[in-house]
C-alpha cells in the first residue's frame, strides 16, 4: 500500500491563513510586520528563495525590505546594512540569504543580526535558549518539520527517530526539537553523518526518519523500515535532458520506491519547503508581537 503524501503546501497555506488573522489584528493597533531581506551576489537559488519570501510578504500583507547587493560587497558594506536594518523600527525580522560570498565571514553577520530580529533562528543566542526549552526563534526549517509531524497526527513522543545529516541549518536544531520537553518532541533521537558506520542498520530502526544529507536519493528502500514516518529535506538538482530546464529536482530519498515502505512521505518539491518560508513568516508577526 502506497504512503499517505504529507502536504507541505497545504499545511503551509492552513497556517498562511491564521497569520492573515493575526496581521489584521495587529494592523488594527497600528502595527504592520515588517521583514528585512538582503541578498548578496547572483546564486540562481538564493535569488528563487528570496522572491518567494517576498511573494509571502505580499500574500500575508506584510511589509518588506528586499535588498539585492552585488557578489563583490565587502563584509563591512554587509555589517552596516544589518546594522542599519537592526534600527529600522519597521523591520521585525532580518534575513541575510545564505549562502554569502566567501570572503564574507557567515558567523560574523549572522551574530550581528540582534537577536531580537533575528527571525532566522540562527543566531547563538537563539540557539541556545532553543537547547534550553526558552521561548525564542525557532530556525525555520526544523520548526516547520515539526508542524508537519504535528499537522500529519504523527505521534512523535517516545518514537524513535532518525536524522541523517548534522548541519547547524536542519540536523542539529531539528535534532534537539525533537529531544525537547515539549508539543513535537520527548522522541528518543539518534543523529547519522557522513562517519556513521553501518547507516542502513540505524536508520531501518526508525519510526520517524528524517533526510538531510544534501545528497540526491541517498536514502533507498531497503533503508526504510516498513510503517515509517519519512521527512524528506533535501533538495537537489538532477541533470535530465528530457526536462526544458534540463535538470529536475529530487530529494534525498529515492522517491518513488519509498512510497512503497513509508505510511507517510513528504515530497520534494511541496513537501518541507513550503514550510521553511511560512516558519519564517511566523516568526516575523512574532517578533511584531513581541514588539507590540
């Protein structure tokens, strides 16, 4: 029996909706969210993410800030930018788009951003507090897995869950969500990276698997244990020439030959990535509350 597809897009506009409500209410007292976007350089990627964050802001009626600088920009240009977006009273969130240029220091800039607008959930502060269980910005990819547990009735407390990939962005925060004393989490947590000996044995024990490895259908039937949760994350370009692009997208788990093994799967597109931006959202009317 094939896998019940868990509906990245439709979870994400049931959210869209409820902050549509909370943005009139807030708009109401005199306060309109604002987000702050800058993009550095001309990564075909990075540029695709940024206009659908800013179609979101459009979708939602929030105010946005959408700053496009050369590849060549200096990281003392970048510092000044945030810190000029840090006391810009009608910005609620700043988002620098990763990745930056590399003789821009990523660290630097993120810890620039004050926390307080630091929407993106990645600065230490944020993190820390997260590790803690204190309120604060959760990252958006891994909060936005975690809504999608929640939304699809998956019962993560006391399952044991799989993450393979142990990056700062999606392994590490998802991993300690789903440690944590809270809604989505009490799940017992092994994490699997690239010095992992025998992978395949780990994750066939997971009720829960989650695929972050940046690799194209890493994860192949055989790895899945029959009845499991799949949470698909990568997202990677594929050569094919019968494509007008020449390439389409597929994930980190072999797609097709999941459905068979999984009792739920996310696709890739429509799956976890429509999530990421509405976390983001989320966490900018937030930040306007806090504001409020």
């Amino acid at each position: 029996m094939a896998a019940q597809i868990i509906d990245g897009k439709l979870i994400a506009s049931e959210i869209r909706e409820d902050l549509k409500k909370e943005v009139l209410e807030l708009k109401a007292s005199g306060i309109t969210p604002g987000l702050g976007v800058i993009l550095v350089g001309e990564d075909p990627a990075s540029r695709s993410y940024v206009s659908a964050k800013e179609k979101a802001c459009d979708n939602l009626g929030l105010y946005s800030e959408n700053v496009k600088l050369p590849a060549e920009t200096t990281e003392e240009e970048l510092l000044a930018l945030v810190d000029t977006m840090n006391n810009n009273s009608k910005i609620d969130g700043i988002l620098v788009q990763l990745p930056l240029p590399k003789h821009i220091d990523t660290d630097r800039v993120i810890m620039r951003i004050i926390p307080e607008k630091d929407v993106d959930g990645f600065h230490p502060q944020s993190i820390g507090k997260m590790i803690m269980g204190k309120d604060t910005f959760l990252p958006c990819t891994p909060h936005g897995i975690i809504k999608l547990l929640l939304h699809s009735n998956v019962k993560v407390e006391g399952a044991n869950v799989v993450v393979v990939g142990r990056s700062n962005i999606v392994g590490k925060p998802v991993a300690n969500l789903l440690l944590s004393k809270s809604e989505g989490g009490n799940a017992t947590v092994t994490v699997c990276h690239s010095r992992t000996k025998n992978i395949a044995e780990i994750t066939r024990r997971a009720d829960i698997l989650i695929a972050a490895i940046g690799k194209p259908e890493f994860i192949t039937a055989d790895m899945i244990k029959d009845g499991a949760v799949v949470i698909d994350v990568g997202v990677n370009r594929v050569d094919d020439s019968t494509k007008k692009r020449g390439y389409r997208l597929v994930g980190d788990v072999e797609y097709k030959a999941a459905l068979e093994k999984a009792s739920k799967i996310t696709p890739v597109p429509g799956g976890v990535g429509p999530m990421t931006i509405t976390m983001l959202m989320y966490n900018t009317v937030n930040s306007a509350k806090n504001r409020k």
